[in-house]
C-alpha cells in the first residue's frame, strides 16, 4: 500500500475472530487512537451481520485493549516502550469487588406483545455463574422495579473507577408461549462507572 496519512483511513475496525470467521466488531474514529500513550479502555463490540455467527447485539461482549496508531511517514519511527502506557503490563488477575446496583424503572420500551405493551425484566452482566435478574413486570412500557441486585465484578485498581468494566443492562420481553418460551431482547443500557454514585 501507499503511504498515505494515517487520518485518511477515518476509521479504526477491531474485529474478534474464531479461526477465520469474524464473530463481532468495534468501529471508531481513528482520531481517538492517536495517542502514544494511551490508557486501557473497555469497548462494546457489535454483531457483524454479515456473517451472522452472533445476530444479537445482546450476545456480543465487552473488550478491555489499549491501541495506539503512528504515523511513520509523517512523524517519523517512535518507540512505544518508552512511554508508561507501554511499560506496564496487564495484570494476570483482578481484584474481585461487589457492587450493589439499585435498578428502579425503564421509559418508552418498545411493545413485544401482540397487546401493544411487554413483560419486561432486567439481567445484568457479572461475572458470576448465576444470572442476575429483576422480576418481571406485566404488560407495562414503564415498568417500575425498585429492586437492588447485587453484582460480582472484577476489576485492576478497586480506587480507579475507569479501569472498571460498564455495567450492562440488557431488558428482555418475558414469554411462557408454549411453542416459543424464548425471551426476546428489547434493549440494552451500558453505564459507565464514572457517570455512578458510588460509595467505596
């Protein structure tokens, strides 16, 4: 290829692979990874529809990387180990933390049921074995839940917030239909920890 500035690319395109199959993807402005000494970032990855190995948005993880892109032919070569960002390196393991999420009620969801309205509930990701979720609500829109729901969590430093992962929030339509019992996703909300309250 040319050499060509690395702006004109526009756009950074992560993909996650099996073999050689993409599974899902993470798209962003390449104006963001310019920074040689850049800090560790969680990323939402989408389902690549193309492909269809992964259809739902709910199915498709979260990914912590660090990136950054040079210009060589601009700027010149750079040594990436001089700067911190570079020097570190990620710890094997995490500290366990428990946060308490207090879950009290979602706005405008859209209508799985045939009645104009759904059954909802929330499931929350963590990364325990048992699945996190709040009771259903029946045919309601605005569902009000005013439930506490307490998460197991891993993250590097307990103290800095952006090193936590987003708490996600899937909402799902309840259904007991005997020929499909299957929930249908609805929505998803992704907080990051640095917009909470949180008490340490």
């Amino acid at each position: 290829m040319p050499y060509v500035d690395c702006h004109d690319f526009d756009k950074v395109i992560v993909h996650l692979m099996d073999g050689d199959t993409p599974v899902c993807f993470f798209k962003d402005d390449i104006e963001n990874y310019v920074d040689p000494n850049p800090a560790m970032q969680w990323h939402s990855f989408l389902p690549d529809l193309s492909v269809k190995k992964v259809k739902k948005p709910d199915q498709v993880g979260q990914f912590s990387f660090r990136l950054s892109l040079h210009d060589v032919s601009a700027n010149g070569p750079i040594v990436f180990k001089e700067y911190d960002a570079w020097k570190k390196k990620v710890p094997k393991r995490s500290n366990p933390v428990k946060i308490r999420a207090y879950i009290y009620q979602c706005r405008d969801l859209p209508a799985a049921d045939s009645n104009g309205t759904s059954d909802p509930f929330v499931k929350v990701w963590d990364v325990g074995t048992a699945i996190k979720k709040s009771a259903v609500v029946e045919d309601n829109n605005n569902p009000l839940f005013y439930e506490c729901i307490e998460l197991d969590y891993e993250v590097v430093d307990q103290e800095d917030l952006e090193s936590y992962p987003p708490f996600i929030f899937d909402i799902y339509d309840y259904d007991d239909d005997l020929f499909d019992s299957t929930p249908d996703f609805l929505c998803r909300a992704i907080v990051e920890p640095e917009d909470c309250s949180i008490i340490m």
